[in-house]
C-alpha cells in the first residue's frame, strides 16, 4: 500500500487510515485489540486516528494497553490524536465546550502519552474551531510540545481555510493536515474552499465519516438511498465487491489525495476497503455520484 507524507515537510501516513473512536464498541479484549492492530499493519495499514475525548476519554487508554502486549509495534505505526474538545461525563464537565488554551493542549497531550505509553505523537490536531483560540496561544503550546520532543508534527481538523491560515500564520512549522468529513453524502468540503486550499499547499486531507457515519446505508434516508443505488450500479460496471468500496474510489480520485479514515474493527471490512485503491472510476461515472447526491446536473 502507498504511504505518503501528508505535506512535504509532514509525516509519512499511510493510505488508509484506522479510526479508533468506536474501539470500546468493539468490545475486545487487549489480546484481541493487539490482535486487530496487527493485522491491519499486515495490511499496510500503519496510521491510527484517535483523539482524546473519544470513548469518553477512555480509548486512547485501551489501545495503549493492547499496544504495551507488544511495545515494539510502537515504531511500526502512526499515532495521531486530537484534543481541544471537552465532553460532559468523567471529566466533570457541566456542558460541551472547546478549550484551545497552551495550558488545557498540554495537558491533554501529557495525558495522551501516559494513555498510549509512548513519548512522542507522531501527529496532533486541534479537534474542532475554537471560537476563543489564541492563535499565539496556541503557536506557543505547540512549540514547547516540539522543542520537547513529545509531539513531532502539527494538524487541525474541520477548520476552514481562513481558520487554517490564521493558526499557520503565528507558527514556524507547518500544519500538515485538516481532517475534515468526505463522502458521497457530504460534498461541502469539496465547494467550500477547503479541498481547494489544501491542494493549494500540497497539504493531504485526512477523511472522516466517509461512509456518512453509516448513513449510507439507511434505508429511510432519501439521499442515501440515491447513492446506494448509483453506487451499486457503478460497481456492477468496475467488478467492485460493494457499494462501500465504490464510495472509498470516488473519494480517492479527489485531487487534494485525501487519507480515507476507516472505523470498522472488522479486518474483514479494512481488508474490502483497501481493495478501492484499485478501482479506477471514469470521470462520468464519478460525477453520476455526485449528481445522485446532490439531485441535479452540475451547472
């Protein structure tokens, strides 16, 4: 599988992605866990997504535990997390809220580290736009975590491109990534300035929801149910094993290369989805998806 640097001067991800927000769902026990890890690293899947908040701030916590069965896969994959959100729940929290400032990004990285047992990040993102974020707050936050060698690289994600500039602006490294939400079902990206943005500095996206969260699949939903169906035709017509994989190709052939995050813990699925770098999908046929989706003819 390739592996690419989601900037010039980032880190080297891999092509698909593993998203652990669901990993308590899965219900696994640590064996398993180190289990499932591995064999998507023998699938060429090294990049695993976390962020601080998900599993109410117990999943980074659980991989760390499967990752500690054996610490040497440490060096083999990519952890990237996210913090900034702060969640009701364990933290004690009265109501959701964004937090950005150098002392709160700091801590939750301390904590991050001791969850994996691991002393860098390969790659931290500010989870979500904070309407109080202090571009040079936050600058100086990242600076220290670098300088210490805790976190080696520097995202955001679904930030706008103003937001994404103005928080470039304060910093001496670059942010190499946005991770923003792409699918079939979900085309703001594509129109909104962001894609254009980030092909504009060579900046690979990384993919969230790309399946639409599993709306795809629903049978109530009248847009998803136009996809699904000019989705299956799509793959009759490619030899794809299922509309999932199809969806996973068209989001492929943008041109920014977003990295496709995949949240299943069946291998069986990561093992489908890796197959849509093989598909190659006509121009025509990609723009049927599209107009599926939006339920009209481009202009």
């Amino acid at each position: 599988m390739l592996h690419a640097p989601t900037h010039p001067q980032g880190p080297v991800l891999s092509r698909f992605i593993a998203g652990y927000w669901r990993l308590l769902d899965w219900q696994m026990t640590p064996q398993q866990r180190l289990g499932f890890l591995q064999a998507h690293l023998d699938l060429g899947i090294s990049s695993c997504d976390h962020a601080d908040i998900y599993g109410d701030y117990q999943c980074e916590a659980a991989f760390g535990e499967a990752l500690a069965l054996n610490p040497g896969l440490r060096e083999r994959i990519q952890l990237v997390t996210k913090c900034g959100i702060c969640l009701p729940g364990s933290k004690g929290y009265d109501l959701p809220h964004y937090n950005t400032s150098a002392g709160h990004i700091q801590h939750q990285v301390e904590q991050s580290l001791r969850h994996f047992g691991t002393d860098y990040l390969d790659l931290l993102l500010i989870h979500r736009p904070d309407p109080l974020m202090q571009a040079d707050e936050v600058a100086e936050a990242f600076n220290q975590l670098q300088q210490a060698g805790k976190v080696r690289h520097f995202g955001v994600s679904n930030f706008t491109p103003s937001q994404f500039d103005l928080l470039q602006s304060r910093l001496d490294q670059p942010l190499v990534t946005n991770q923003v939400e792409i699918s079939p079902l979900q085309l703001t990206a594509l129109h909104d300035g962001t894609l254009d943005h980030l092909q504009q500095h060579r900046i690979r996206p990384m993919a969230w929801s790309c399946l639409g969260g599993g709306r795809l699949f629903s049978p109530a939903d009248p847009q998803a149910r136009s996809v699904r169906l000019e989705l299956s035709k799509v793959a009759e017509e490619v030899g794809a094993e299922g509309v999932d994989q199809v969806a996973l190709a068209w989001l492929l052939a943008l041109p920014s290369n977003p990295l496709p995050i995949l949240g299943s813990g069946k291998i069986e699925r990561l093992q489908q989805a890796v197959a849509a770098e093989r598909l190659n999908l006509t121009r025509e046929q990609w723009f049927r998806i599209w107009v599926a989706s939006t339920g009209h003819n481009v202009p």
